[in-house]
C-alpha cells in the first residue's frame, strides 16, 4: 500500500451489484483480467459476485448526489492499493449498448443473475432519445402530444386558444440532458440557434406533466394530475396584456385575515344563476351617476333599523300595469306613518278611502303635532279645507255632529235644504235671526213633508256603518326573507312577495242607489 498511489492499477469492468446497504453509492464491480468470471460451481478459479470489492464512485461535484451505475453498465476506474485490488473506485462510464440477453432467475452472485431494472436497457442506445433523436415511441411524449387540445375557448369571449406543442425528440448532439435511470424523467437543455426550433427548454415527467419555454419565449405548463402552489411570503401577478381563467367546475377565492378591494379601470359584469352578498357589518353601494335595479320581484328587510330613502330630487314610485292590476301597499301596525310634504296631491281613479279604527294613539311621536291619546282621523289644516264632490257628500256621526266657524257659515243649497231633528232642533243667534222665503210657516204642521225626505243622511248612516265595519284596504303586507347562509347554486324561485285580488270595502252612498 506504500506504494499504491503511485502504482495504481486501472481496470475496466461491469458492474454486477449496486444494492449498497450503507447507502454510500458503492458498486461492485467484475474487473477484466483481474475477477476471472464465475461460469459454473464446479470451476474453482472464479470469484462470485457477493466476493467482489465495493468499489467507490467518484463525481466530480460537490453537494450533489452522485449517479451510481446501473447494473450491466461499463465503467473505467482504478484500485488505489494497486494490485492488490482490493479499494476500487470508479472515475467513469463507457458509453455502449447492452447486448447481453437477461439470464435465468437467480440471486445477487448466483449463474446467470441479471436484475429487473436492467431489463429495459437491452439494446438500447446510450445517449438519451432527445439527443439522437431515437425511441420516438417510447415515454411520455406520444401522451403529451395525444392530449395537445385546440379550439379551447377564452373566458368570457368568442377567442379560442390552442395549447403549444410539446418539443419531439430530434438528432442534435448539442442539447444537454438530465434524465432519470430510466430516462422517463428528463430536463433538456435544447441549444440551437434563436431562428432553431431547437432553442427550448423541456422539463418532462413520466406521467406527461410537463414545463417548457418555447424558442419565442412562451412559458407552457400542463399538469396530468393536480396542482397546488403555495406561498408563505407574498406573492405578487403583473400582467402587461390580458389575463382569462376558464375554469370547468368550482372557484373559490377567501381571504383569512385581511381585506380584499377590487379594482377595475373600466366595466365589470357579473352573470350567475344566483347572486348571494353577505356582508356581517355595513354594506354600501355608491353609484357616480345612476342605480338601476331590474327584477321580478325584490324585497327589502331591515330586521333592527329603519329604511331611510333620501333623493336630491323626486321619489318616483309606479307599480301595476293593466294586465297585473298590482296595488301600492303600506302597513305600519305598530308605528306612525307621516307624510310631510310641501304640496300633495291624491287622486284614485275609482274612489279613495280612510278608514281609522279609533284606538286611542300611545305614539311618543312629536313631529308634526303630538298625538299620545288622540283617536279617530284628523285634517288640520292652517287656511282651507276644500271638499268638492260631483255629485253627493255625505258627514255622518254616531253620536255629536258639530260644525264651527269663527267668523261665517254658509249652508247653500241649489235647490232644497232640509234640518231634521230626532229630537229638539233649536236655532240660536247672537244677533238677529232672520228666515226668508216665500211662505214662512211656523208650527203649522207643513214641515211634516220634510220628515221624510232625509234618505241621503239615512243612506250615508249606512254607508258609514259598512265602513266602520269592514277591513282594512290593505289587506295583505309584503314579506321579506332574512338573509341566510349563502347557499350553494340553485334552481331560481319564485318571488317571496304573493299578490292576492284587492277587493271593494265600502262605497259612499249617493241617496240613489
């Protein structure tokens, strides 16, 4: 061993065991000229393979794990204790084909032993199919190219894309390649010129997943199985041009701790079969110039707060159409209901209607008067009161009918006035009490006729008692759902808001009918 480094013996030998239970990466290796071949049990001169010396691989890199040999492979090395041969190691590989045909079964140092994994490489080439241009074939690249879909249509538009193609093996000794023992698993360094189909890099696995950049540039990744990226850092997209996403199933996007804004230089359209918002606190919607809301039905809900509707302008409001004959309904049960309004108008093209129950008011309501016990319906009013009918008005009350004036009180009648009293009718004047007409009769039995011709008040005493005793007009309340859980998409259903027929109450008696 003395003189070992400056006699080292070099060798050329097949390696016939790699299964180092060390995990050192050592090979055992059949020296020619030196480990006679064992070809029976019966020569002694041989050497078995479990005899063999291990022998270390040297690579030339470091930190990098080093390619140990394939069982059959030719390798070239020398022994550091020279011919004593007994610390081998390898310095490299001789490239060839192996032609040695599998033998029969047997174990490591056994006749005939040739493992599984060197099956494969019988008369296969040395250098790997995307630098010679061989075994078009074989891998993955017939999947890759099969599965190559076109006419794939963009998000949202009429475009369609095609997926690049997959680089095919071709005859150039100047791409560099990394494989895999099996050399299903491959990164090629293709090197051509940039005018060269060849100027490409491949990154290809066994089950046709595949990374490549193109000689233009264009970056193409297509996974066969699924994919995930995850960041711990911050990630961050730049795009110059256009970016579209078609997606066949889900999508789910959720942000854990922090807040999300969105923002768009110009539109944004969104089309759903059902559109679900949840906001847990305050949700607010600004518009630069308009809002518009078009729907079958909506309903709003404040569950804990008021609806507050404020418009720099009008308040427009329209509901039914000729064939839907929809209403205007409001219901506050529970509450006041004030309209302040500098002018109002109300017009009804049939007959209009107020009917009060007569409870008495327990509102803590200060605008516009307090009314805390008040009863009844009230029409106050600063200046004038107008009451024009076209044909009949009727007052009626069940108990005290009382009319006055602080300054003149005027009853006129076009054609007959009649004063009929149940009981005593007394006519009383401060000043002067003045009856004119061309007969004046005074308790002479004629004002009999007048008994009987009060069907007007008898008729609106009627009609006021129908109407004292009929429902309310409105006679069905809109009905808004709570907010949920945003529910998976489904089937759209009908509007939460059922309309029934209104019907007449009560109608104003005329005295004719």
């Amino acid at each position: 061993m003395s003189g070992g480094f400056n006699n080292m013996l070099h060798f050329v030998g097949v390696v016939e065991d790699n299964h180092d239970r060390t995990n050192a990466g050592r090979v055992r290796v059949r020296a020619f000229g030196i480990h006679p071949p064992r070809v029976s049990s019966d020569i002694e001169d041989n050497v078995p393979t479990q005899d063999l010396p291990w022998a270390t691989v040297l690579d030339g890199t470091y930190g990098v794990s080093p390619v140990i040999p394939s069982i059959g492979d030719w390798v070239f090395g020398f022994f550091v204790d020279g011919r004593e041969a007994q610390q081998p190691m390898i310095i490299g590989r001789l490239p060839g084909i192996h032609m040695n045909l599998p033998g029969g079964a047997g174990e490591p140092g056994e006749d005939a032993y040739l493992p599984l994994e060197s099956v494969h490489n019988y008369g296969k080439p040395e250098l790997h199919r995307y630098q010679g241009g061989e075994d078009l074939d074989k891998g993955q690249t017939l999947i890759q190219r099969a599965s190559q879909e076109s006419d794939i249509p963009q998000a949202l538009s009429e475009d369609t894309f095609d997926e690049p193609p997959v680089a095919m093996p071709e005859n150039n000794f100047n791409n560099r390649v990394f494989a895999s023992k099996s050399g299903d698993n491959f990164l090629v360094m293709g090197d051509g010129d940039e005018s060269e189909s060849s100027d490409y890099i491949l990154m290809s696995h066994s089950s046709g997943s595949v990374f490549q950049i193109d000689p233009n540039g264009t970056v193409f990744i297509k996974s066969f199985g699924d994919q995930y990226n995850t960041t711990d850092g911050v990630k961050s997209t730049y795009v110059t041009g256009s970016s579209h996403t078609n997606i066949q199933e889900d999508w789910t996007i959720k942000v854990e701790t922090g807040s999300g804004k969105v923002y768009i230089n110009g539109d944004l359209d969104i089309e759903c079969e059902n559109f679900n918002v949840t906001a847990r606190a305050n949700m607010n919607l600004h518009a630069g110039v308009k809002t518009n809301m078009s729907c079958s039905g909506l309903s709003i809900l404040a569950h804990s707060d008021d609806i507050n509707m404020v418009s720099d302008g009008s308040i427009k409001m329209n509901t039914g159409t000729e064939e839907t004959k929809g209403g205007f309904y409001v219901q506050s049960l529970f509450g006041d209901c004030h309209i302040d309004t500098y002018k109002m108008n109300l017009f009804s093209e049939t007959y209009t209607k107020i009917s009060a129950k007569g409870t008495p008011a327990e509102s803590e309501q200060l605008l516009p008067y307090a009314d805390a016990g008040h009863k009844g319906i009230e029409i106050n009013s600063p200046d004038i009161i107008h009451l024009d009918a076209g044909t009949n008005i009727s007052l009626n009350a069940g108990d005290k009918f009382a009319i006055n004036s602080g300054s003149h009180a005027t009853i006129n009648a076009g054609g007959r006035a009649d004063l009929v009293a149940g009981a005593t009718a007394n006519i009383k004047s401060g000043g002067n009490a003045n009856v004119t007409g061309a007969q004046v009769h005074l308790n002479d039995g004629n004002a009999e006729a007048a008994s009987g011709n009060y069907s007007d008040t008898e008729g609106a005493r009627g009609a006021q008692k129908d109407l004292k005793d009929a429902q309310v007009s409105v006679t069905e309340v809109a009905t808004v759902l709570a907010p949920t859980e945003i529910p998976p998409s489904r089937a759209p259903r009908d509007p939460v808001v059922e309309r029934q027929p209104t019907f007449i109450t009560s109608t104003m008696a005329t005295g004719d009918d």
